[in-house]
C-alpha cells in the first residue's frame, strides 16, 4: 500500500507553523507496516488542493489530508475532497450533539459557521474527535482511501490512534510489517562512514539503510520487512551486528531519539564514576545536559559556572579539590582566544588532558554546542 500525506494550510509554507503532523503519520503508518511514498503540503486554496489531490489519486493508495477542517472561511478542505470524488457533505449527528454542547457551556447560539466542523463526507464514515470539534472522514474513491484528520496535533493523533490506525491494520490482514531501526555513530564524519559501509550499503535489498547527518553524530536507519514484526526486528539486528563490526570504533547505541550525554552518563555508572564541571564558556549548557539524564546526581555530582580564564585557570581548578573523590572526573571549558576553545578533563588518577576546539566563525550557540559535544568525547574516550 503507497500512501501519501497532503498537508494543508497556509501558515505551513510561510513557515509559522512547523509540520509535525507529517512526521508522526508517516512514523505510525510505518509501524503498522505502510509505507510513505509521497508528502505534499499546500496552502488554502481550492486550485492547488485539487491540483494535489489529483496527483495523489494517480499514484498512490491511500491519501491521508490534515488540516483546513475548521469553522474559519478559509478552512475548505472537506470541500474541496467531496468536490473532488463527486459526494455532497453531510452533518455527524455524534460530533453535532458535541459541537451544541460545547456551546451551550460557553453560553452561545449555533451559528451556521460553527455547523462547518461538524460536516462529513456523504457515503464515507465519519471520525469522532474527541479533543476538538471538528470530524474527520474516511471515504473510498476508485480504489483509493482518502482520509481528513484535523490540523492541530493533539487532535490529530487521538483521531489518528483511536479512529484510523486500528481499522487501517485490519485492512492490511497478513501484509508485510516493517520495522526500522536506528544506529548512531560518533566522531566520525557522514562521508567516511559511507565509505566503511560502502559495501552493505551497494549490497542492500532487506534491510534498506539509510544515513542522516543528526546534531554532532551520524544515524544509520535499517528499515526491514517481513511477514512479521518479530522477523523484520531480526532482520535489521543482523544487519546491524555487521555494520557495528565494520564501524565499531565509532558505535554509541540504538535508538531514534539517541543522546550522548545519556550515553556518557550509563557509561559512567556501569563502571561506578563520577562527574563534576566547570564551564567558563558555555555557561551552564553542559551541567543542563547532562542534569537532564542524571537527575538524580548518581553520576553527575554538581557544575560551576564562573568566569575562567588563563590567568585564573589554576586557581579555579584548585577551588575544585574537595570535590575531586577517587572516582570522580572533572570537565572543565574556556575561551581560549578568539576562534578556539579549551577543554581540560582531570581523571580520578589525577592525569590532566587538554584538547583545544575550534570555534570559527559561527554564531555562540552553535559553537557552546560544539564544545559540549566534544567535551563529553573527550570523557567518553578514558572510559574503559
């Protein structure tokens, strides 16, 4: 099944309003196996809709639309869809008695604006949403599946959960599942890790695999399929063992939603270490890091922010003493000159490791984000 996902709504393409709606259908469609072929997103215009519609009729199966079924003039797109595959639309009784309840509590009459919310697709089935007003439908047009779910995102995934996902896995009986699976690499460019995996990846069929270049790492996605679940997660750890004995100096973990520090943090733990900081030029931007995934300072004991520099770096490393225990590593960070910052680690042996990062031309966040980053490589590196 090829399904396509058309988003509707002008602040979209302005760029007010982030898309993630797209983003969640298309990883929930893939869990239960549908793949997302094709994305469009188009703004409040009753030509382009349509324009976008008949595209997604020509190619592809199931044609999910969110957005536009509001009480607002420009809300259009359940209109456009009934104009589209030759219905009329009617009123949900369900989401009717709701709408009118709703008002009542607020202490309003009906307008006929209102009523907008309420109507469906004649012929198709209508989507209760239970967080908002307005119904989604579900209507079958020449072989194809067209399905209306609201623009805001909370509504959009209770219907999405609740109303369609279920009844979309029942229709797909004995299809194929598809997995996917995520492995983060470290320290190592996007470039030269397709040429360690230059080989599985010229070689790939099932799995697929793909690299992302993510925020100081680099994510490979194996995507499987199989007749199940279970076979398509054995099918991408396979895979995964193989890549891992390729690039294994620089392998962190599994997961989408990776992150460093808490990589650091479990590492740290396992072997019964501990940290404190001292950030004379991020500010606080690695203790929050790391404070995220060691809430509990079993690992991250405290940081100091202060004001560090070469003329008072000994100083301030001596004021860190009494909290320098057996087992404990101490980061430290400074501005070293204009395009370089200075890293220090003192291990729990007392050993002293300086490494400068080069900061160029970019702007404060991104190089404090470099420098947190390369700090907790540093750390990462001595860990046995």
């Amino acid at each position: 099944m090829k399904a396509e996902l058309i988003s509707v709504g002008t602040e979209l393409l302005m760029g007010y309003v982030v898309n993630s709606n797209a983003s969640d259908i298309a990883k929930q469609l893939l869990a239960i196996g549908i793949g997302t072929y094709y994305q469009q997103t188009v703004g409040d215009n009753w030509e382009r809709i349509s324009q976008a519609l008949a595209l997604a009729h020509s190619r592809s199966d199931l044609v999910i639309l969110t957005g536009g079924l509001g009480p607002t003039h420009d809300d259009i797109t359940k209109q456009v869809v009934a104009a589209f595959v030759g219905t009329t639309l009617e009123e949900d009784p369900r989401q009717l008695a709701k709408l009118n309840q709703h008002l009542a509590h607020e202490g309003r009459e009906c307008a006929p604006i209102d009523l907008l919310q309420v109507l469906t697709l004649k012929g198709g089935k209508a989507l209760w949403n239970a967080y908002g007003l307005a119904c989604g439908s579900v209507y079958q047009h020449e072989g194809v599946t067209y399905i209306l779910l609201p623009g805001p995102p909370y509504e959009m995934n209770q219907m999405l959960k609740q109303e369609v996902l279920p009844e979309l896995a029942k229709q797909l009986g004995k299809q194929e599942a598809m997995e996917s699976l995520y492995l983060n690499f470290f320290g190592i460019g996007e470039s030269k890790l397709a040429q360690i995996l230059a080989q599985p990846i010229a070689e790939q069929s099932n799995p697929t695999l793909g690299l992302y270049a993510k925020p100081r790492h680099i994510a490979v996605r194996l995507t499987a399929n199989a007749a199940t679940s279970q076979g398509a997660h054995a099918l991408n750890q396979a895979l995964a063992q193989e890549l891992i004995a390729l690039a294994g100096d620089y392998y962190m973990g599994q997961g989408e939603d990776f992150d460093f520090a808490g990589y650091v943090i479990e590492k740290m733990a396992d072997q019964g270490q501990r940290l404190v900081s001292l950030e004379g030029f991020t500010y606080g931007q690695l203790a929050s890091r790391l404070r995220q995934q060691d809430p509990e300072a079993a690992v991250y004991q405290r940081g100091y922010i202060q004001e560090v520099t070469e003329a008072n770096l000994e100083t301030s490393l001596a004021s860190l003493s009494q909290d320098l225990a057996q087992d404990t590593f101490c980061l430290v960070n400074y501005q070293l000159n204009q395009e370089e910052a200075m890293l220090i680690l003192i291990t729990p042996s007392g050993q002293r490791l300086e490494r400068p990062v080069y900061l160029g031309q970019r702007p404060y966040q991104v190089q404090a984000s470099i420098v947190v980053y390369e700090g907790l490589s540093l750390l990462n590196k001595q860990l046995s």
